[in-house]
C-alpha cells in the first residue's frame, strides 16, 4: 500500500495514470486553498498499519528517526493556515495492524457516524487553522483493536522511543491555543480484548483526583495542562473494569457542534475541558 497527496490538476492526472485511487473529498474544503486529495494505492508490499499528521517541525523529529514515510505535500496549500504533512509506517510489530480503507469527515454529524467498529480517528483537523470545514481522516483496520496502553508527553524529545514502542500520537495539542508546551496523548493498540483499556477519566481538581484514586483508577503523570497558567488536568484509565466495554478508539474533539452528535453516536464524550481554566480552544477526550 502507498499513500500520496495531490495539490493541483496536473499531480491528479499523474497519480491516476500511476494506478492511484484518491478519497473523493477535497481536503481544503471550505477554506479557499486548492484543491488537495488523498490518494491510495494497494499492493501485495506490507501494509501500511500507522498514519500520523504533523503540523510544527518539532513533530517531524521522531517520525523521522523511527523511518516513517513524509508525503511532502502540505495539506493546507493555498490557505492562511501552517502547514501540515501526512506520515505513514508500516509496521509490523505485535501492535500493528494493517489499515484496509480510509475516508474523510467534513462536519460533526459524518464524524460521530463514522465510529463503528474496525474504524478510528486521526485528532488532526485537515483544515487546521485555516477556516473551512472541521476534516477528519479515518482509517479502518484489518481487524478490530483496542487500546491497551495510554499514556502523554510534553514536548517532543521521547517521541521516538514511543514510536519504536508501538505507541500512535493523537495528533491535537491538548494545549492548543493556550501557550505552554506541545502536549499529546499516545496510545498502543492490541487485537487481545482481554488487555484493553475498560475506561478513561479526567480530572481538573484536587476532588476529582481523589475520587479516581478511591475507584483504583491509574494516573498518566503528564499535566495536560503543562506550562499554561490552567489548573492541572490529567488522564485516568483502568484497565479492570468488568461492567465496561473494551475501548476501541480514543480521540480529541474541538468543533464546538461535535459532542451532541457523538454522544448522540454512543461515543463517551468526557465534559472536562482540556484546557480548563486557560485561553486555549475548549478540547474534550471521547472514546469508543
């Protein structure tokens, strides 16, 4: 499998003519910058099992160590927003698994319907920063995964080792808009429902702190929050909880239309702001 992106008519026609097929929504959508389409091509090569997004230059550092392939096309040609590259790796670790479509989102109702089993979501709007329609790329597997490790960095310096781990980047900044340090969630899929993830918590004080510790609940050490003046928000997971479904997906949401629509969809929508008590967009943790 290759995956390749067009900015203009005349890569469209060379990519079709080379045996590409191209996801039929143009990714600048409602942002006035060209037309830009993601394209695929499948093969009997390894597959390709993780897709990543980076939008500053210090997310690039440990794909690159860690060999991921950039497609050195910004998705946001044309408009006011920075620039951002698709990634991709094909793995072939016990945490990887192959991806077999993908499609795009262009608002929040086609978002939430697209969390079905198989299916997952990348964090990074396609549009980021540059106006037009919130777009999501989602990608469905081989074979239905779940998350067995969660866990979040600030800053930029154990990307590669978390990669070479198996670990995906939600690629959304928890601290986005609100100044401090770049801050994402990572997590490891496996195929073994046995070792998922059975729920996921946030906590913005010291009550709720509390309460996740009286309930065995385990602690990311990470500050979501770190470095912008917000009180301190972490991740809480735990993997024992018998009444509770495995979690297939976990992804950020920041279109202010988006949650009615995904609880609306079965999907748990965590009402604790991520950027609590700061500048920055109000960012909430769902899952699946």
């Amino acid at each position: 499998t290759e995956l390749d992106v067009s900015v203009n008519a005349d890569e469209e026609s060379l990519l079709r003519k080379n045996g590409f097929t191209s996801v039929p929504v143009d990714l600048n959508s409602g942002s006035g910058g060209d037309r830009i389409f993601l394209w695929y091509k499948t093969s009997d090569c390894p597959a390709i099992s993780r897709i990543q997004f980076s939008f500053t230059p210090v997310m690039e550092t440990g794909l690159i160590k860690e060999g991921y392939h950039k497609v050195d096309k910004n998705l946001n040609t044309g408009t006011g927003g920075g620039p951002i590259y698709l990634w991709f790796y094909k793995g072939s670790t016990a945490y990887d698994v192959p991806i077999v479509e993908l499609s795009v989102s262009t608002d929040a109702g086609s978002d939430a319907k697209k969390a079905q089993p198989l299916w997952e979501r990348s964090a990074c709007d396609l549009n980021r920063a540059a106006g037009g329609k919130w777009m999501y790329l989602w990608v469905k597997r081989e074979s239905q995964t779940y998350i067995c490790d969660i866990t979040a960095a600030a800053g930029s310096d154990g990307d590669a080792e978390l990669l070479r781990e198996g670990y995906i980047r939600v690629d959304e900044d928890t601290n986005r808009g609100a100044g401090g340090a770049y801050v994402f969630i990572w997590y490891r899929q496996t195929t073994d429902s046995q070792k998922a993830v059975k729920d996921l918590q946030v906590s913005t004080d010291e009550k709720s702190i509390e309460s996740y510790q009286n309930q065995l609940y385990e602690q990311v050490d990470t500050n979501l929050n770190e470095g912008t003046g917000g009180v301190p928000v972490y991740l809480w997971y735990k993997t024992t909880e018998c009444s509770k479904d495995p979690v297939r997906m976990v992804t950020v949401i920041l279109d202010p239309g988006a949650p009615h629509p995904y609880m609306k969809a079965g999907v748990q929508v965590i009402e604790k702001n991520l950027n609590e008590s700061n500048s920055g967009l109000k960012e909430y943790l769902c899952f699946h």
